[in-house]
C-alpha cells in the first residue's frame, strides 16, 4: 500500500479561487468547524488533523479536509507522520474579503453546540 506521502497535496493558486467552490466547501458544520479552530492558532499556526476531535470518522474527516484544501479554505503540508493544516487567510481575504469574518463565528456556534447535552457529537456525517 502506497503512504499518504506518495500522493502530491494540490492547492489551487490564489487567482484560481472560485467563489462558489469555495461556498460549496464551507456549507457544512464540520468544516465549519475545522475553520473555526485553524482560526483561532492564527496567525501562521498549524494543527495536525488528529487534533481536532470531529464527530467523524477517520475516513469522512480525511474528506472533509481535503474538500478544503480543494476549495483554497486550508492550507495542508506533511511532517512526518502527521499532516498539518492552516487558514488560507491571506489568500481569501483577497479574493472574498469578510467570508471568513462570516463564517468563523457559525463554525464556533457548531462546535458550541457539540459540547451541549443532545449535540451531534459523535454521529458520523
């Protein structure tokens, strides 16, 4: 079996953002989330993606960051092991200027209502 390492990490250019792949990748609440917390290690701050504890799988979190990283939302590089990931912030704000400034709060609101008695944590999207 091929290591993940093997397959090279695409990311469009900053001119190659489009406006709607971009919104297609931030319509969902885990993605949502995973914005969120890049967001709060800014600026220049990375988390592998081990540490963000969705209410995924392995295989539909892996998903979910490479739908970003697709987008230009995320930045992904591989260390080692682990495959660490960053906002594209620069990059967005270009191009979209306030997106994120939308969107961070709504990816904090689901992350909120995950810790809350009756959230979604634990249930596979």
């Amino acid at each position: 079996m091929a290591s993940r390492t093997a397959t090279k990490l695409v990311h469009p250019a900053r001119d190659e953002l489009e406006f709607t792949t971009a919104m297609a990748a931030l319509s969902d609440p885990v993605r949502l989330a995973i914005v969120f917390r890049l967001a709060a290690v800014e600026p220049g701050g990375e988390l592998a993606c081990t540490t963000f504890a969705l209410p995924v799988s392995k295989s539909t979190q892996s998903g979910h960051f490479k739908t970003l990283r697709e987008a230009g939302v995320i930045h992904q590089r591989d260390e080692g092991t682990r495959r660490l990931n960053r906002l594209r912030r620069d990059d967005l704000d270009a191009r979209f200027p306030g997106l994120l400034d939308l969107v961070i709060p709504q990816g904090r609101e689901i992350i909120d209502g995950w810790a809350q008695p009756g959230g979604e944590r634990g249930v596979d999207q």
